[in-house]
RNA sequence: GGCGACGUAGCUCAGCUGGUGAGAGCGCCCGACUCAUAAUCGGGAGGUCGACAGUUCGAAUCUGUCCGUCGCUACCA
C-alpha cells in the first residue's frame, strides 16, 4: 500500500465524442478509475483524477457532415451526454473537461513548440489524395472504393468494414472522395512528423524496467519497440482541430488528433490548477519524484500509452513517464466486442436504464476483463446483482440493522465483554480492509470486490453460528454483544465496498456514520438505528425482459 | 500474412517465478436455520486444465506444432 498523500494522478481515457459510449468503455476506463480514485483518497493519497471529451478527429466530422450539422455540434452532444453519464454513475473526477478548450490548445502549443524546438519534430512532404472539387485533401476514411480483396463496393480508404481488412487508399480500385464522388487526384502535402524513431533505444530500456505492469501491456509495447518505431505524421489537411502553432504549412492544417488528445492528460490538470486558484498547483502530479500517475484504458489504446506519450513526455522533459498503465482488456457481449455502432451490448445510457448505478457498478467491477477478455450479458448482471451483492451484502447489512433496531433498544449497543470468536470476526474484517488495499492500490479491483464479498460472507456465517435472534429470547445481554459485534463487523466491511458503490455507501452512512478513511471507522454507541430500507432494489427479471422489444440489450 | 492475448468445472473467471490432494463465485444436489430483500450457513457432486509432441524426477504452469476465439497491424484513437 501506498505512503500516505502521494500525489497520484489518475489518468483516464478520453472519451470520444462521435457517439454514444457502451459498458465495456465503462468497465474498461472509466468505473476502474474511478474505484482506484475513491480508494486513494480513502487511504489519504492526493488523487487528481481527470479526463475529458476528445472532440477532435474523423469520426466527428464523418458523423457531422452524414447528419448535416457542424462537428462542433456533434461533440457538444455527446460531450453533454457523457457528463451527464458520469454525474448519474457518479466517477468522482476532478477536472472533466474537452479538447476543445482554449487551455488544451495552448498546452498542447506548448508542447508541439518544445518538441520542435528540440528537433523531435520535423517537416516532410508526401503524397495524398485530394478532392479538386472540394478544393481539400482527403483522410482514409473520405475515400470510398471497391476493396481488392473482396470486391466490396463501398470500402473505405483505411479498412474494408465487408471483410475486415486493413487498406491503404492507393489499393482501392476505382477510388471516388467521400464528399464529393469524384476521383481523388493525388497532390503532395506537407507535413509535420514526430520522430518516434529518436526514442527507440529510451523507451525500450525504460520498458524493460517496468514492474508490476500487466503481462499483455507490457508484451504488445516491447513489440512495438522490437518492430522499430517509426515517425508519425501529426498534423493533418483538415479544418477541425486544434492549429498548428506555426504558419509554415500554411492554411488547411491542423493537428492531428491522436498527438493532440493524450496531451489532455497535462492541460486537464493545469486546467485544475487554474480553478483552484493555483496556477502552478498541476507540477505536484506531473514533476514530483514521490507522484504516481497511472492510465487507466482499453487495450486498444495501449501503445499510444505506453509508446507514444512517454516519448513526448521524455521529449519535452521534465514530466514524469506513466507509472502504471493497467489497460484493460474487453468486455464482449455473449462473445462480441461491445460496440456501440454495431448495437453490440448497451450503451451507458442503456445499462442506467435498466439498472440502478450501485448495481451495475458492482456488476461491472465483478466482471472487468483485467486479465482477460470477459464475457457479459444482461442475463449475467441481473445474476451478480440479485445473487451477490443483494443476497449476501444488501441482505447482510438488512438482517443486521434490522435486528439491532428490533433486539438493542433501535440504538448501537455498547461493546460489551466480547468472546474471543467475537474479536475474531472483526480482527478478520480489518485484515480484508488492508488485503483490499493492497489489491486495489495494485489495480486488482476484481480481487479486492471478492475480498470484500468474502468478508461479508464471513458475518454471515457468524451470524448463523452465534444466532442472536434466539440468544435475545434466552440471554439478551449476550445478544446485544453478538449484534455490537456483527455491526462492528459491517461497519469494517463497507469501507471495502465504499469505491465500488458511491451510492449505497452514502446511504449507509446516512445510518451508521461517515467513512473518511481505509479503516473501520469508530462506531458510536447510543447511535439509534431506524429500521432500514433495503440498500438495494432487487432487478425483477421478469419485467426486465418484459421491456419493449422483449430484448432487454 | 505478421504480432499479442486467450482457450481451466454447466456459466463467468483465478491459478501459470514448474512440485504438498486442480481453485472461487454463481448454478445444481443434500442438510441446517428462519433474524433478514424465499435471503443466510454447512456439506456434496462436477474438470484426462483446447489437441499433439517435447524438456524434466515431476507441467494447467516451460518449449514446439496444430486447432479455435478475440484484438492490433501505425489515416479510429
């Protein structure tokens, strides 16, 4: 476990603004960010958790021009749509923002500059095909043609989405421009790249030094490496992004998004900084020896991650290198990657639909493909929700409350002389507090749940091997001691579930007292205890399913 | 095609720096209990750890080949 107030700076994906997210970006991104955040700050550390919408990028502009409206107003929807995901979800982030700020653009000159200025950026010149009737260059995507592998008459310029191959724009057969119809004529273009390949040998070493990182992200980055880097193109002929910070290409350029977007991790924060009155406030995260920083992502994501960002950030100087980059695997749908444009598996906005957020948060952290792609179904939630989390924690906390409303006068009771089985039970909830940490401090989140089901599990069996109910008949005394120790006993076991179920917790607290640390908070006696409403509503399947169409996703 | 990951009980997954009898949750069967959201607790059945070959005294764990699934393949990010 982490020293005490560590600056950790939790760094999650950039949503992309160009449609609705789905659950596995959930699972993948933003829920275990947000676990790691919550425990963080429990456990006294200085989380700055930030993200924002990316809302640069073809798939906008794609979108926008198909529905006829600016990108500008694509990403403002979804931008909206996000946020109010995150507000309904409750992902506790600092400084949720866009790159569409006037701050992110000025950070990510900043950047650009240095590396420029530095020689890790240069100038080339290449040949892409341009639309003369549009008067533009075009990207992969705005080029359609018969794919030559498959015959596919409508294969875009970067991939036949018929057979699933990968395509250069100059392989298709009769090449016409997206916009327009006519047949793109190829025009060179200038171009800023970044040398990746100046940091083939530093990012190799420095990957070889990583420990703890997770086996695939850390084979798939060495194979980048063993590949060989090669330079990148970052700038772009399109008009919707952020401007290249010198007028040498002249008009029509921008940056390229992919160089733009990561460097959103560092103008989020500064942006922070900014609204805390503190300018300067972002260097703690960012250049301290002590700070952590770790990525939270999908796999997709990984080398841009791994590779690419360390080698600006090393470039640039000063910054620190990401400490972990525990990206995760998917989540697949009966068997198919979730996606949201093909309706496989549910939108965010489709899950809170259909289940209260404790619930599908719980359902999710049990399920997050951190090792392995991991297969879910509505069928599959609805199981972890009324045969886990309701059955043996919702229902744990109920039947507890319930009887120290019911048998101890509908107050805490006092301690009591307690037997040694009794200290045992909560000596055994304070041990899961502290294996919890760890695993969660080691992003293993899926563990830590487990750790702490197991320890509500353990109350269970206390319960039923003690009896209370039948010792407030026989000896009252003993039993306000049984009941004073399985309540101690929830009372620890919560601060587990606490990262993981925002919502119930703050409901419990609203019972039993406040959680402001990693540890069994004091419980005070005398404290009265109301009769509990159920911390959770069980998911009636029946009606689920009953739901429009009779598929409930 | 190349690269990476994965293929372990009915389902979802852990284990994989090689070594006491192959695990967990859920489901299923039996029993206990009835405070609690028909919840809980105990016990049990169930797997030749994808296939084949090899290394080794010993492999789910290492190597090779094959089969299958998923992803990436640098203009999605």
């Amino acid at each position: 476990m982490a020293e005490p107030q560590v600056p950790i700076l939790v760094a999650v994906a950039w949503p992309y603004a160009s449609g609705s997210r789905h659950l596995g970006h959930l699972a993948g991104a933003y829920l275990p960010a947000d676990v790691f955040a919550r425990f963080q700050r429990l456990a006294g550390n200085r989380v700055l958790m930030v993200s924002g919408s990316d809302v640069h990028g073809t798939p906008i502009t794609v979108r926008a021009d198909a529905e006829g409206v600016t990108p500008a107003e694509i990403a403002d929807r979804y931008h909206a749509e996000f946020l109010d995901a995150w507000e309904r979800l409750a992902i506790s982030w600092d400084c949720y923002t866009s790159t569409g700020t006037e701050n992110h653009a000025a950070v990510t000159h900043d950047i650009f500059l240095r590396l420029l200025e530095k020689g890790y950026i240069d100038r080339r010149t290449s040949d892409q095909f341009y639309d003369a009737e549009a008067d533009r260059f075009l990207p992969d995507r705005y080029i359609e043609g018969t794919c030559p592998h498959c015959g596919y008459a409508e294969a875009r310029g970067d991939q036949c989405e018929d057979c699933g191959r990968t395509l250069d724009p100059e392989e298709l057969v009769d090449p016409r421009s997206k916009i327009t119809g006519a047949e793109p004529e190829v025009r060179s273009t200038e171009h800023f790249y970044l040398r990746l390949s100046d940091f083939e040998e530093s990012l190799g070493s420095w990957l070889d030094s990583r420990e703890g990182w997770r086996r695939h992200v850390l084979n798939f980055s060495k194979g980048w490496i063993e590949e060989g880097l090669q330079d990148r193109a970052i700038t772009r002929d399109l008009d919707w992004g952020v401007a290249v910070p010198v007028d040498d290409l002249g008009p029509g350029k921008r940056i390229y998004v992919w160089f733009e977007a990561v460097i959103g991790y560092l103008s989020a924060a500064k942006e922070w900084a900014q609204r805390q009155g503190d300018s300067e406030a972002w260097r703690d995260w960012w250049e301290g020896d002590d700070a952590r920083s770790v990525y939270f992502i999908g796999k997709d994501n990984i080398p841009f991650h791994t590779i690419i960002w360390p080698a600006m950030l090393s470039g640039y100087g000063g910054l620190n290198l990401p400490t972990d980059v525990p990206a995760n695997q998917y989540l697949t749908f009966k068997g198919g990657k979730a996606s949201a444009s093909r309706g496989v598996g549910l939108t965010i906005g489709e899950g809170l639909r259909l289940f209260e957020p404790d619930g599908l948060r719980y359902a999710l952290a049990a399920s997050l493909p951190e090792q392995s792609d991991t297969d879910i179904s509505v069928e599959e939630i609805v199981r972890r929700i009324n045969e886990e989390l309701i059955a043996t924690w919702g229902n744990l906390v109920n039947r507890v409350l319930s009887m120290v409303h019911a048998r101890c006068d509908g107050a805490v009771p006092e301690p009591g002389d307690r037997t040694d089985a009794d200290t045992e039970l909560v000596a055994d909830v304070d041990a899961a507090l502290v294996s919890a940490a760890d695993q969660i401090d080691r992003v293993e989140l899926r563990a830590a749940l487990r750790t702490a089901m197991e320890a509500a599990a353990g109350v269970n069996a206390y319960l039923n091997a003690t009896e209370p109910w039948k010792l407030a008949e026989t000896d009252p005394d003993r039993a306000r001691v049984v009941l004073g120790t399985a309540l101690d006993a929830v009372n620890g076991v919560r601060v587990a579930f606490t990262p993981y179920l925002p919502f119930s917790s703050a409901a419990l607290e609203e019972v039993i007292g406040p959680v402001d640390a990693w540890r069994r908070p004091e419980l005070s006696p005398g404290m009265p205890i109301g009769k509990p409403p159920p911390l959770f509503a069980k998911v009636d399947v029946e009606e689920l399913f009953a739901d429009d169409d009779g598929e409930p996703g």
